[in-house]
C-alpha cells in the first residue's frame, strides 16, 4: 500500500508498506527497524514479539520519545506484562499495532512534529 503522494522534505516518512517491506523515502526494508522523524536505526535485531525485552528497547528508550509504536507485523500481538511495565516505569505511550497501523500512524504522529519512535517487526 502507498502511504505518501507529498514527500516531507523536514523528517522522514514511509512511503509504503506491503508484503515485500517498508519504503522509508527511497529505501526498503525486509528486516526490523526503529525508526524517528529524523533517524533510522537499521537492523534492529526482533522478529517476534517474544523477543522484546529491556535491552532490545533501550535503542528505543534512549531516543527519549513522547510515544513509541510498535508494529507486530501482519497480525496484532500484545507486549507480555513485564514489558509493558518498561513502558509504564517511564511513564512513556506506547501502542501495539500490525506494522501497516504503525506505518499509517508513524507518518501522521510524525508529520504533527511529535516525538515519535516507531518499532517496526518485519
């Protein structure tokens, strides 16, 4: 799915998301990433969401976001308890979606100007 006609020239943006990856402008990933208004952290080492613990969100933490998307890929899974505790802890927003959910919403959050941190699982 296309998610872009205008290209935002002052942070970066998903242009789409679909089977194949995620477009951020012009370059596409088939792997987990993190990714900010103006920062894009390659390689984040999830593919599932089993795997979230405090040291694969620290990258996340560290950004200092007003509110963190994390996408689930295709299908929506929820953060076990103990992890949603690293969020409240610090008292920090957090939404658990399907990639293509935080896709959609990383661009408008972002296109706002708001601190958005988005945790992409492919």
């Amino acid at each position: 799915m296309d998610l872009s006609l205008d290209i935002p020239r002052d942070h970066l943006f998903i242009r789409s998301c679909d089977k194949h990856g995620v477009c951020v402008g012009e370059d596409c990933f088939n792997e987990s990433f993190i990714l900010t208004g103006n920062q894009l952290i390659p390689d984040w080492q999830v593919a599932r969401i089993e795997e979230i613990n405090q040291e694969k969100l620290q990258v996340v933490f560290d950004l200092l976001p007003e509110v963190v998307l994390i996408g689930t890929g295709k299908s929506q899974h929820f953060l076990p308890v103990n992890t949603q505790k690293l969020f409240f802890q610090r008292n920090l927003g957090f939404e658990v979606m399907t990639t293509d959910a935080a896709c959609r919403t990383f661009n408008v959050l972002a296109s706002e100007g708001r601190k958005v941190v988005a945790a992409l699982i492919l």
